[in-house]
DNA sequence: CTGAAAGCGCTAACAC
DNA sequence: GTGTTAGCGCTTTCAG
C-alpha cells in the first residue's frame, strides 16, 4: 500500500537508456514530425514501458503556456453559475486544457486578489462572470495590459472591449411577458433583480413588452428582490394589490418558487387566478406542486461558448473585437401558465 | 485599452535595479527573516513600485510545488458536490493554495485520466469523490506509488487506506427512519439510490431502525431509483402497495420531492395520509409545495474537513492512518412529516 | 532528421 | 546578512 514514492520519469531518463538526445525524447513526445521512424517508435516503446507523464510546470515555464484557464464565479453553489462551469470544463478538456475555479463571494476586492492570483499562476485566459460595480473596468484594463485574453460572462461591461457571452436578459424579459400576455393576463407584476445586467435587461425587456401592448400599469406591479429567497415577501405584497395581479413574472426561479408558495398558501389558484413565471429553468422547477413555467437560458451553452472564444484568442493575434454573443433564450411553457 | 502587452517584471528585474542580488529579493519576497533590515525596506519599496507578482510556474519548478489541489468529483451540477467544492475552496484559499476541479461524469475512466492529469500538473494533493467501482482501488495505489497525498470523500473504499470523509450515511438512515416512527408512522418504504456507499449506507441504517423497532415489511417496500429523477415513478409503484404505506424515505431530496408529487397527484395527503423524508436539504426544499422534512449533511463541512485532512498530510511527514471522519447528519423537520 | 546550447524565473544549499 | 553555484524538467533556436 504504502510504498516509498517513486521519482517520476524524466525526459532525461528516457534519453540516456536508448542513447538519444533528450530532444529527440522531447519531440516524439510532442508528436513532431522531424523525427525519423524508427527512432520514434523505439522511443514510444520505452514511454509506455515506462510509463512516462510530462511534467506540466515545467512544460509550461519553458513553452511560456500553461493551458490553464480561470475561471471566476460569484457563487458556484448558484445552479447557474455551476451549470456554465461544466459547460467550459467539457469545452476546453479535450484541447488539453484545465481549468481553476474561484468565488469572489460576489465582492469586487476578492474578485480582484483571484484575478492576481490566476495571473500569477500564469493562466492562458480568464473567464468572469464579474462582480465589478457596473462601469468599473480597471481590473479589466489592468488584465488588458498583461496581454492575457478573457471573456467576460453574464454580466456585461459595455465599457470594456472584451468579448462577452450571456444570455440575452431582454430577450428574456419580452419572451416571459409576452407569454403571459398570449395567455390572456393583463395585469401583469413582476419581481425583479438586483440591479445587474441580468436583472436589469429582464425589466427592461418586460417594460417594452407591455409598452408595446398599450397596457399601462401601476408602478407598484414591480418589486424588487434583494436576494433569491425573497420571492416569498414579494409576492406577499403583491398579491396585496387592487385590483390583483393575474401573473406574476420572477426574474428568476427561486424567486417565481417563493412567489408560487406564497400565492398558494394565500389560496389563490394557479394558473387559474395567477400564471407565474420564472428564468432559468433549474432542475427542481418540474418537481414543484404546480410545476413551474420557465425561460431556459442555456447555460451551459454560454459557459461552452465563452470557452470557444477565449480557446481561440489565445491561440490567435491580437483579437479582433468580438461581437456580444447573446444567446437565445427557449420557452418552457408548463403548469404554472397553463 | 488594448495596450501592448507588459512583460511582467521578474526578480532579476529588481535586483539590477538595487543592485543587489536574486537571492536577496528572493529571500524578501518570501518574508526570510535573514536580510537586513534597510536592504529589505529598499526591496519592498521596489516590489510596491514596480507591481511585482511571483511566476508560480517557475517557483512551483523550482522549490517542488505548486500549491494546486486537485478535486474530482462525479458532477458539479449536484449541489452536494458544488457545496463540497465550495467548502474546500474556502479552506484552502487562506493557505494560498489553489483548486482545480474536474469532471468524472461518474465515470471510472474519466476519472483516472483526471487523476493522472492532475498528477501530471503536479499538484500538491488530491480530493476525491470517486467513481471508481467499489473494490477497484488500483486508481489508489497508483497516486499513493507517486507519493501524493490525497483524501476520498462521500464514496468510501475501506480496501485502501487513505483517510476518508463523508457522511455518516447509515446515521442518516438511521435518523430519517427514527423520525418517521416517532411521529407515528409504521409502513414506511424507502426510495433507495444506487449500490455506492451512501445509497447502501442510507438503506442499512433504514433497515437496523426497522428491525431494532420489532417492525417488518414486504420486500416491495424498498424501490430502487436508478437515476435522480425517478422518484416519482418509485413513489407511483409505492402508492399501489396494500396496505399503502404511510411515509416514505427518499435517499436524496430530488427523489424525495418527486415521490411528493406522485403523492399529491394521486390526490393523498401529505403529511396526513403519508409522510415524506429527503436527505441534502437542498435550497429549494422550503419551497415544495408542501416543505420538505430533510436530512442534512453539511456537505460544505466535508469539504471543509477533507481539506484540512488534505493540507495536513502535504506539509506533514508520511501520513499516519486517519480515522475516517464521518459527519454528524442534522434533521430538518419541516411541514411533510409534521 | 538529430542534437548542442541556452535558457524559462525561481529556489535550495551552502559559502563568504 | 548576502551572494554564489546549481539546478527544477522542459522547450526554443539553430547548427550540423
């Protein structure tokens, strides 16, 4: 069991018992093809034999690349964001790639000291889903000037001119509410986000969407959540509302939950009396007594996505500006709209 | 913006600027007590001055290691595993050690081409939840001949001796069935997951409780999920027993709240007719239509108590055998068992 | 096709 | 206290 660790296998080693220079070792190793036939595979022969695994640091000190990529979160416990982590895990793995994940916890300083971090570990790229204050890039120019590439992810900084991956919140917005509309509601309340780009774009997308209906609502119909688990609160007030609300659209799905329990607790019927509406189909959405209606934002698309760019302005020149990549939002039309 | 690259100012940098040594900034850089107490003032001004932030590549080549802890787990969309992730993550980061995570999809093979990629990359340490099949520990043995250190968590393998951390499954068993007695119940199935440790463990101590209270039960009461998703048809095949049970133990919570949908669709009354358990407390087990009794691991807590475990056995001398940690579980009695 | 020379940026060990 | 000497294991560059 516990044997005495074993040195691993060098280049080197390899090199001296076939009487080769470790260049040569090198170069088979890599797949280079100025190596002669019978050599390469004398060499092949004693790397299985051996059982010989490059030494990655100092592959990458002396190539100057670590094919490591960063990855920076505010939450990984947030379906979300957890989602899109997997999504660019199974992009970049089989070009050789590993990825570091951290958590700001939502704070722009750790976000700060994890972007120094990851530089100083030489990554290849960063990906961010940033907790900057909105129109704050100097983090973002100071990654600029190192020259490492990174893709910001679904929270967009209009300012900076790094490549952007998210789903399309408007888009979002205007698709819940207009199914709601399509199903005949016409007092339509929505709980908001935080004011981020995600939650932000959604209202922003709900308002135009009702504009163009002509329907003109009290600004009351509008609440806004601080935090996921306050959907329950929100729609307690709501539903407090004369003349009442007949749907009620969550900027997420917790919060379209909350409202949901506290619509049902209030013995209020849904979809009969209230459709309710939520954005991001998570897994549990199926599972809830009605089951819940949602906007599927393909995370892991974005996380596969963003991945893409980022693999391919390392390899590149300088990038080319890249246009904002938003992705299509799809309807899961369910119970809780019937 | 896109400003030229800067190379990053190196140690030799600094030292031809202050004429001293590499050596000297080097001792500086890493708080070395034996420097003077002016030449160390003038370093630190310049390090402040010039941004100076270490190559971690070239120092993990240089002083063997890298400070880099690898965590494999079978899927990072399972908030258990996610929260693990987290725990770990916070415990670490403070050390100045980073993670990276990977992917086993659940899979034996994935998971030893990660392992050895993690090896490969020289990582200082391993964390993993493994996918191997139970008995297969050749995986182990491998890491151990290389000499790292490395903790298994949630899937226990007693054939090797690396220390282990999960929870204490059987206890939980033990306790959702417990739970379910006191309030009265008599014919209580049990939705069991797949035959790795927490599945068999939770179903063990579920069958001990049963035993220990004089209580015995047709075969039929034990489904079997294969997947997280079947609970309802598990629970839907539960219902057509006569006598019908009178609660239900979900291995999981997903599972648990899937039996709560067939239960309420079949037009029955939770908790009056039939009670309801799961174990994880996921987030969203308040907002079930009815709130669901749980059983919670303190999933960031094994995260928490692998690493430390981990980092231990990195700084220490050969590891002495640990005694596996299994984690107290803590009931969350809510609305389906009241 | 093969290999020698010259590092990558840093640290360990030991002199001075 | 400070600096020297040697690398860590690999790749780049460029001769042969």
């Amino acid at each position: 069991m516990a044997q005495t660790p074993t040195t691993p296998v060098r280049l080197k080693d390899i090199a001296r018992d076939l009487n080769v220079s470790v260049m040569t070792v090198s170069k088979v190793v890599r797949n280079c093809a100025d190596v002669g036939a019978e050599t390469r595979s004398r060499v092949m022969a004693r790397i299985k034999e051996l059982n010989y695994q490059p030494n990655w640091v100092a592959r990458s000190l002396a190539a100057r690349r670590t094919f490591i990529i960063g990855l920076i979160v505010p939450d990984l416990m947030h379906s979300f964001f957890a989602e899109i982590a997997k999504g660019v895990s199974a992009t970049i793995r089989p070009l050789g790639y590993d990825m570091v994940i951290c958590n700001s916890e939502e704070n722009s300083e750790n976000e700060a000291s994890e972007v120094d971090r990851l530089l100083a570990r030489q990554v290849d790229g960063l990906l961010i889903a940033s907790a900057q204050q909105p129109g704050e890039t100097e983090l973002f120019s100071r990654i600029d000037a190192r020259g490492v590439p990174f893709v910001l992810i679904d929270r967009r900084f209009s300012e900076s001119s790094a490549p952007y991956v998210g789903a399309d919140d408007e888009a979002i917005g205007r698709m819940a509410t207009k199914h709601l509309l399509d199903r005949g509601c016409r007092r339509i309340a929505h709980i908001a986000g935080p004011q981020l780009a995600p939650g932000s774009g959604r209202l922003k997308g709900y308002r135009e969407t009702l504009a163009a209906a002509g329907i003109k609502l009290p600004d009351a119909c509008v609440e806004h959540a601080k935090d996921d688990d306050t959907g329950y609160e929100a729609a307690s007030r709501l539903l407090k509302l004369t003349p009442r609300p007949d749907a009620i659209f969550g900027y997420n799905d917790p919060t379209a939950a909350g409202a949901m329990k506290a619509i049902l607790e209030a013995g209020i019927k849904i979809p009969e009396e209230i459709k309710v509406i939520g954005v991001g189909n998570v897994h549990y959405s199926d599972l809830l007594r009605v089951p819940l209606s949602t906007i599927d934002q393909s995370s892991a698309s974005i996380g596969e996505q963003a991945a893409d760019i980022l693999i391919k302005s390392i390899g590149g020149k300088r990038r080319r500006t890249v246009k904002p990549v938003l992705i299509d939002p799809v309807l899961i039309a369910r119970e809780s709209t019937r």
